[in-house]
C-alpha cells in the first residue's frame, strides 16, 4: 500500500470516527499517524519534483500575501495600495501568477503579493492550490480578504490543512534529539498518568524513541502533533471584509471593513497591516552629527542592538563598543546600553566602535 493510499485509509477512518470522551485519543493518534505520513509524502515529492510552481522574490522590508477567493477584489486593491498594475476583470482566476506590489508607509518598503484566488479544495491540489498556498510559507503577514464572510473557514481550513496557523504562536514545547538513553517527557504542568502516556505515545508515532521532550506550557494534543511535524508555519492575518460600499455592522471574525474599488477604510488598513507586521524603524546617528531622520532602518523580528549591528554590517558586530540610544527604549536621551538591549520603534541609534 502506497503512503497516499495509507493516508486516504486513515482520514476515512477519522471521518467516520465519532468525536467523544472515549475516541478522544483514538483520534488523537490518527492524526498523529496521517501528519507523519504526510511529512513523509512531502518528502518524496520533493525529491521527485512538484512541477511548476510560483517564483516570487522577496524584496522590501517584509512580505504582505493577499489570500482570498476568485473576484473578492485582491487586484483591485492591490493596485489602490500598492504601485502594482495588477489585472482587473469581473471573472475569476483573472491574476494567473503572483503580482507583487509594493507598498510604502511610514518609512517602510512593504511588498504586497497577489497570488491566484483559492477555493474550496485547494489543499488537495484543485485550482492551482498547492502552488497557491505553498507560497505563503513566504510570507510574513497575510491579507485574508473575503466579500462573504462564509468564505473565511473554508480559507482558514484550506490553511490549516498545508501547515499555516494563522494569528497562532508556536507552542513552547522544545525537543532534542539523543542517539541513546531512551524518551524523556517533561512537563511544566502537573498531568494524570493517561495523558502523560497519551503523549508519549504521540511521540513515538513520529520516530523519537531517544529524545529529551519538554513541554513548557498546557498544550493540546493537536499543538504537540504541530511541533513534531515540524514543517508548520505560523503567520500573523488580518482578515478584511470587502466591498463595503455602504455602512455596515462588523463580524466579529473580521478585523476591519473596506472598499477597495471606492477607496474606503484603507488608510486604517495601511495602520494596521503596518501594526500587524511588529516592525521597528530605527534611526541612525553619527557621532557628533544629527540623526537621518529620512531613511530609517526597518528591523523585523528581533529588535535587539546586535540584530541592528548584524542587519548593517558584520562589522559593525566585530568592533562594537557600545551604542547610544534616544528613544522609547531609553531610560534617558543617550543611554549608552550594550548589544542585548532591546530597541524600539523609532529609536534613534549612534553606534561606537573600537578602534
């Protein structure tokens, strides 16, 4: 039996499973066992190949996906945000490739995408959906733009089924691997013997027979399975009602209401698309001189004075003596802090070096 067929076999059975106090850990294993089959199918295509596929090369600050059905206005309002030309038409699959635009605000460069609209089924391959949803383990926001709110679950499921979690946090579960020395489970929590064992028997369903499993904080058996797959993404959404030409009340699955084709609510959709992403603009100074108030340095992720030093120059790292900091992140105009401080948006930085 081939590991499709094998998978096909087991999601039958968790279909047909009935959800209850006495399956929970049935079904619990099932999924264990169809995710790694799954990490396994995956391997194998990719060593075979997976055809042809979407290139997009990430330029700007950080990358923006725009996700969404055919015809809820992604290329309209690619185009009204961005500096992108995207094709316009009425009929679906009008955006045949990925369209990049690219979006400048508050100092920042934003590259916005617009990919093939996605459908019901996309994760199984109709549509174009595996080329589709692959790209989004690119990106580092996505714009779920929905004109009917019944389209987000089937959206958030199509997600959910290629590895993305959408406005989720990995949990804080850390595993390491051992040659010998047998499985070690931790717990940070108090847990009743059944659930201890249920876990480890997840464990094992993924290979890991020697391996040190801490887990530091209540998870789900679900969220264990995640980690162990290992090949999850988690992204943060902002999810966006469209075609909202006339005042009406806000679902409260959605973040905020617009127009793209009549230009409505996007300056609040720039704020918090910018907002969503976490960045920091970081302001340089040379000693002695004022600060470049005009091209800020724009840090996503770490915020610290030794990402600063890395995202400049290595040598920057190499020499570094201290920095002199103005901002929210200071006790005081000109603190002198050291690598490990953590930066704000908006600081200005003054580097010293040795010499």
């Amino acid at each position: 039996m081939s590991t499709e067929e094998k998978i096909k076999q087991l999601e039958e059975e968790l279909h047909n499973t009935i959800y209850n106090k006495a399956t929970q850990k049935h079904i619990g294993l099932l999924k264990a066992r169809i995710a790694r089959l799954k990490e396994r199918a995956e391997k194998q295509s990719s060593k075979g190949g997976t055809g042809k596929g979407f290139s997009v090369k990430k330029t700007g600050d950080a990358t923006i996906m725009i996700i969404g059905f055919p015809s809820v206005g992604k290329s309209t309002l690619l185009n009204q945000i961005t500096n992108a030309d995207s094709e316009v038409d009425e009929y679906e699959f009008t955006t045949v490739d990925v369209i990049p635009g690219m979006m400048h605000y508050r100092g920042s460069n934003l590259q916005v995408l617009d990919v093939p609209g996605i459908i019901q089924g996309a994760s199984k391959g109709k549509g174009m959906g595996r080329q589709i949803l692959s790209v989004v383990m690119n990106a580092d926001l996505l714009l779920i733009l929905l004109d009917e709110i019944e389209q987000l679950k089937c959206i958030e499921q199509e997600l959910h089924e290629v590895g993305v979690r959408m406005n989720q946090r990995p949990p804080r579960i850390k595993i390491a691997k051992k040659s010998h020395g047998g499985l070690n489970l931790t717990f940070s929590y108090g847990v009743d013997e059944d659930t201890f064992k249920y876990f480890k028997k997840i464990i094992t369903e993924f290979g890991l027979y020697n391996a040190e499993v801490i887990i530091r904080e209540r998870v789900t058996d679900d969220q264990l399975i995640d980690v162990l797959s290992g090949n999850r993404k988690y992204v943060p959404a902002v999810i966006a009602l469209n075609k909202c030409e006339s005042t009406k009340k806000k679902p409260k699955q959605v973040d905020i209401l617009i127009s793209a084709k009549h230009e409505k609510g996007l300056d609040k959709l720039r704020e918090m698309l910018f907002e969503r992403l976490t960045l920091a603009r970081i302001y340089l100074k040379k000693i002695g001189e004022k600060p470049d108030l005009d091209e800020p340095l724009v840090l996503k992720g770490e915020r610290t004075v030794r990402h600063l030093c890395k995202s400049l120059h290595k040598e920057f790292l190499r020499g570094f003596n201290y920095a002199r900091v103005w901002g929210k992140s200071a006790k005081f105009d000109g603190q002198r802090v050291g690598l490990a401080h953590k930066l704000e948006d908006g600081d200005i930085v003054e580097l010293h070096v040795k010499r």
